[in-house]
C-alpha cells in the first residue's frame, strides 16, 4: 500500500526532519556550555530554570492567597452591614405598620 503513506514516512522520504509530537529532539553529540556543567565539569540536568519559575509561581500563589483572604474578610463584613441594614428595614415596617394601626382605630 504505497498510496497510504503517512505524512511522517513522506517527510522522511524527502529528507526533511521528522519531529513527532509532544517529543524533542536531544542532540548527544554536541558539547555542553559552561552553564550547562556543574562544578566539577559534569552535564547539569536542565533544571536550573525550573527553580526560578517554581519561585516565582509560589510568590505569585501567595499573592493570589492574600487576595483571596482580603477579598474574604471584605466579604463578611459586606454581609454583617447587609444584615443590619435588613434588620432596619424590618424595624422600620413594623413602625410604620404599628404607627397606621394606632391612626386607624
């Protein structure tokens, strides 16, 4: 079945590269840069920016956490003065309903 070569085994035949998804090329040939060995000249894992990414995505969490705790507090007294102002809203009917029941009788 020659008609149904994939787009991968076409790519290879015309020479061009194939790269698959989701996987990358790992060049082991080439030499490592002096930010790429560790102190005594071994290859360091590629993971010295992983450092600075997880320490600025946890500043950024605890950022997020503190707003959310402020938004909270704002939150509940927002819901206290809602209580109190439907609390003077009840009070208030009830005045006005006592005040036109003593008109009326």
């Amino acid at each position: 079945m020659a008609a149904a070569r994939t787009w991968r085994s076409r790519a290879a035949a015309r020479g061009g590269s194939v790269r698959m998804r989701g996987r990358r090329r790992r060049d082991h040939g080439r030499e490592a840069s002096g930010a790429e060995r560790g102190p005594g000249g071994e290859r360091r894992p590629a993971v010295a920016g992983r450092g600075r990414a997880r320490k600025s995505l946890e500043r950024e969490r605890n950022l997020l956490m503190t707003k959310a705790d402020n938004y909270e507090k704002e939150l509940s007294v927002l819901r206290k003065e809602n209580r109190q102002n439907a609390a003077l809203a009840v009070a208030v009917g009830l005045l006005i309903a006592l005040i036109y029941a003593c008109w009326t009788m």
